[in-house]
C-alpha cells in the first residue's frame, strides 16, 4: 500500500496518509511544497470527491491505494505490529 485513505466522518472527508515512500514522493508532486510537512504528519484531509480524484490519478500512475474507515485502520496496524 503505497498511500491510505481514512473517512473521519460522516461526510466521507478523509484523512490521506502516505504509506510508502513512494506514495509520499507521489504526493508532493501534487502538493505545494508548503504542504508537505502536514502530508507527512497525516494532517491532510481531504473531501470524497478529490479523494476519488485522487485514487483515479494515483492507481493509473500504477500506486497502490486503501480507503478504509477510522476502525478499520487501526486493525490493520495492529495486524502489521
């Protein structure tokens, strides 16, 4: 998994969080440089709709992407711990 997609709400808006080394170099190619310490932090979010921007763009790049939920994602850290 190169970058993760968190919902945070009920409005779908999401968290983005940078896997891989290759996820966080994809993304400061579609960010401001100013932006790259929250990239970093996982301290973007972003709405459903440019994350679905965001998946079409990075899959056809050939990154692997997740979206999952909140709870979801801290069962798969625990699995990789």
């Amino acid at each position: 998994m190169d970058i993760c997609l968190v919902n945070i709400d009920n409005n779908l808006n999401k968290s983005l969080q940078p896997i891989s080394v290759i996820g966080m170099l994809w993304l400061q190619t579609h960010f401001e440089n100013d932006q790259w310490e929250a990239l970093s932090n996982n301290k973007v979010i972003i709405t459903k709709e440019n994350s679905e921007l965001l998946v079409k763009d990075a899959t056809s790049a050939g990154l692997n992407i997740e979206s999952v939920s909140g709870v979801s994602m801290l069962d798969v850290f625990q699995k990789k711990n």
